[in-house]
C-alpha cells in the first residue's frame, strides 16, 4: 500500500483527447454552451499550458465559443503548443489566425475551395497579420516597406507640403460639403500636370491645384511599381481561379503615373466607406497605398448585393456586412487588388485616441499611386448633355446588373449645379480596354444612348 501511495502518478500526454478530461458543460453544443469565457479560458489553459491567454482567446473566438474545436485547433498547431516557439503578443498585434485553422478549413486559393468567413453583421474582425489580410481581404500589405531612412525622408517632406493642402468642397444632396481631411494630386511632371488641370475632370469640376512629383516622391515611386507588379501576380497564381488574372483585367504592368497624398491630422479626421473612381482606371484597377506617421485603421466590406425589390438577399450574405480592420503602421505598403472597387468599399475609420508619431506627431500622410489609362483619356470618353466627360461607376448593389460598368453625369457633384440624366452602359473587351482603344486618337462619338438600370 505504501508503495503505491508513493509511487508518482502517472502525467496525462498532452495529446490526449479533449472529451476524456473536460467538464460535460464544455462538450455541448457551441449554441447551447453558456459558460462564461473565463471559466472556458480556465479550461483551455489546464489542456494547454504553454498558450498564453491571448493565443487561447483568439482560438476560443475563431471557433465561436466552443472549447472542443479551440481545443482540437490548438492541438493541430504546433506553434501555438510549443513552449520554444510560444507566439510574443501584446498591444496592437495578434498571432496569425492561420495557427487556428485545422485541415478542414482549407482557404480559398488555386484549389477553389471555399474559405471561411469570420466577419459577422455589426462586428469588426481586426486583421495584423500579412497572410490573413490576403486571405481574408482583396488586399496585400508590406510592413516596413523602406528603409527607414527613406522613409523618415519621405515623411518630412511631406510634412511641409502637408499645410498647403486642401479640403475637397463637393456638393451631396443639394447641401455643400467638405471632405473630413486634406489631400493634394501630384503628377510625374510639369507638363502632365497642366494636362491634369485642364483636361481631366472630378467630380465635375476640375483641379486647379495639381503638382509635381517631390523629389522622394520620385525615388520612391520606381520601388512602389516593383513591388506592386509582384504582388499583382503573386495574388494572380495564389488566389485566383486557375491562375488566370480576372476579366477586364489589364495584362500590362502596372506603372504609377499619378498620386493623391492625403493628410490626416488627428485621429477625427478620416474618410467614410467608399470605392475609388475608375473613371481614368478602368475596370478591376489595381491601387498602391503607402502609409506614412501615425498608424490608423483601415477598414473594409464587402458589399451585399440587392434584389430588383431592393431587399437583401439571405441571412448567411448580410452576414458579409461585418467589416475586416486592416491595421496600417508607419511605413507600410498596402496593395487594392483587382478585385477591391468593384465588390468592396474601404474607409479611414475616426480614431478616439492615436498614438503620437515621433516625426509626424498627430499625422498620417498616405500616399496612393495610380496607374491612368491612355485609352480613357476624358477626350476619348463619353461626354454628358453637360458637354462635361462623364465618370465611371460599376453596378454593386443590384443583383441583375452586378459587376456591369457605366458612364453617367457626375456635374451634380459640383456646387451649384445640377447636372443631367445621362447613362450609357460602358462596354471593356477581357482585358479592360473600351471599343476605342484601337485607335487612341479617334474621338469617341458613340451615339448618346439613354437607359436604364
């Protein structure tokens, strides 16, 4: 008897199988389980001692409460159960969530499986991590794009531009409004700027402020177009359906030829959920994005399309209504892919506290390069009964004519002005060029042709 009191018990493996240790209550159906996430995390941390507590609430959220599956998931990581390669966390990062996803939810990728959804109507899913912003978003990112020195350079040049800058003056609705923050257009040289100027047209009106492209502007551009060119096919062979690029996709490479720098001073000032204008773009364009000074959030959904009623579809699609936040940190290159403007809006979230830079102080500076079209050069594309060029929008919301691209007057933007009732529906051959592309000095002189959507 004494010897085996004595005798040390035998230790658990800790592979040994959730169901034979845990309490009933945690084995329940997730829906029914209504445990309070301490006790869960408690039992979590006795199968899973070398997981700290972040790493075991992020796996008890990705499996939506229920201990059984955050359990086989971190089982199914090593990296999450290794004491050696336990994961550093703390304030504003998060390990990857591709340490939680078991062999049964594969991602989407060239096999064409279906990924996951994580975000949920009227949540917010806060994404750090390169490999899950590419999975779970049409976006890529580069931390730590530059060297720092370049960047610091950048940055303060910038910084003196910075109060030149002008708020953005539209009309919406009949009433005169002003853009949340300042921005300024730069081109890569004098003459294109005056072309600019005169020729392009924004929100039916044109820019009278347009200027050169700075000096580091300059240095940095070619490093951008390198890099973006990369990501492009990279998203290409890993991400899409048989490692084709998408329709209305451009083949060519992408070269940055335009830029608008915006500044965002303070964590009040930011820029509500919206798609870029492809006016001079064109379809499934391609948007590089270099972040400058304070971190901000960036925030993304995707957008539900409607019935002819108007009516949302099913619970499961107004599911995709929750927003993914793309955390953008000092010196890091995010990339808007092919498919970003068409299918989802992106915004600059307000800020109730930011965290000072030591350079830029309470700024953001984000530089966005652009690759315009020759072949949709405002002489070439339809003009309205204005006489004014006319913006490209694509269809979003209405099932019946999503993804279709139309030119329509946009001189209502313009204070004072009403503007006309002109729609025409835009036609793009597979690799995003209009019926006029063959000849770019022909003007366009398409027959006006009234529709509707």
């Amino acid at each position: 008897m004494d010897a085996f009191i004595s005798r040390k018990r035998k230790r658990l493996s800790d592979d040994r199988e959730y169901v034979s240790t845990a309490p009933k209550s945690c084995q329940t159906d997730p829906a029914a389980d209504d445990e309070p996430t301490d006790f869960k995390l408690a039992v979590l941390a006795s199968l899973h001692p070398y997981c700290d507590e972040d790493t075991l609430l992020e796996a008890l959220l990705l499996s939506e409460g229920s201990v059984n599956l955050a359990s086989q998931a971190l089982k199914h990581s090593s990296t999450a159960i290794s004491p050696r390669k336990k994961i550093a966390t703390g304030i504003g990062y998060q390990s990857s969530l591709s340490a939680f996803t078991t062999s049964k939810e594969t991602q989407s990728g060239s096999s064409g499986s279906t990924k996951k959804v994580l975000t949920k109507k009227g949540q917010t899913l806060h994404l750090y991590a390169p490999e899950d912003i590419e999975t779970h978003t049409p976006c890529s990112i580069i931390h730590n794009f530059l060297p720092s020195h370049e960047a610091d350079a950048l940055l303060l040049e910038l910084l003196e531009e910075a109060p030149t800058f002008q708020r953005e003056t539209f009309q919406l609705f009949g009433n005169t409004v002003q853009s949340p923050h300042t921005m300024c257009f730069y081109a890569n040289s004098w003459d294109e700027a005056e072309v600019q100027k005169t020729e392009y047209v924004y929100n039916g009106n044109y820019i009278k402020d347009i200027r050169q492209t700075l000096p580091e502007m300059r240095k940095v551009g070619s490093k951008v177009q390198a890099a973006v060119n990369e990501e492009i096919q990279r998203r290409i062979k890993t991400y899409y359906a048989e490692a084709k690029k998408l329709k209305f996709q451009s083949p060519r490479p992408w070269v940055p030829n335009a830029a608008f720098v915006n500044c965002y001073d303070g964590g009040a000032e930011s820029v509500g959920y919206h798609s870029d204008q492809l006016t001079y773009l064109g379809p499934r364009a391609v948007i590089g994005s270099l972040s400058l000074g304070v971190a901000r959030e960036f925030r993304v959904r995707k957008v539900v399309s409607r019935d002819s009623s108007g009516e949302k579809g099913d619970v499961s699609r107004a599911d995709t209504e929750g927003q993914v936040s793309i955390h953008l940190p000092h010196n890091s290159l995010l990339v808007m892919h092919a498919e970003m403007q068409e299918e989802w809006k992106h915004s600059i979230a307000p800020a109730q506290a930011i965290d000072p830079h030591p350079i830029a102080k309470s700024k953001r500076i984000n530089i966005t390069y652009r690759c315009y079209k020759e072949s949709l050069h405002p002489r070439l594309t339809p003009k309205c009964k204005c006489g004014v060029p006319t913006v490209l929008r694509c269809v979003q919301k209405r099932t019946e004519n999503r993804g279709r691209y139309m030119w329509m007057c946009h001189t209502n933007y313009t204070p004072g002005k009403e503007g006309c009732s002109f729609f025409q529906w835009a036609e793009f051959d597979d690799d995003g060029e209009p019926p006029w592309a063959g000849d770019p000095m022909k003007e366009n002189k398409d027959s006006i042709k009234e529709q509707s959507i």
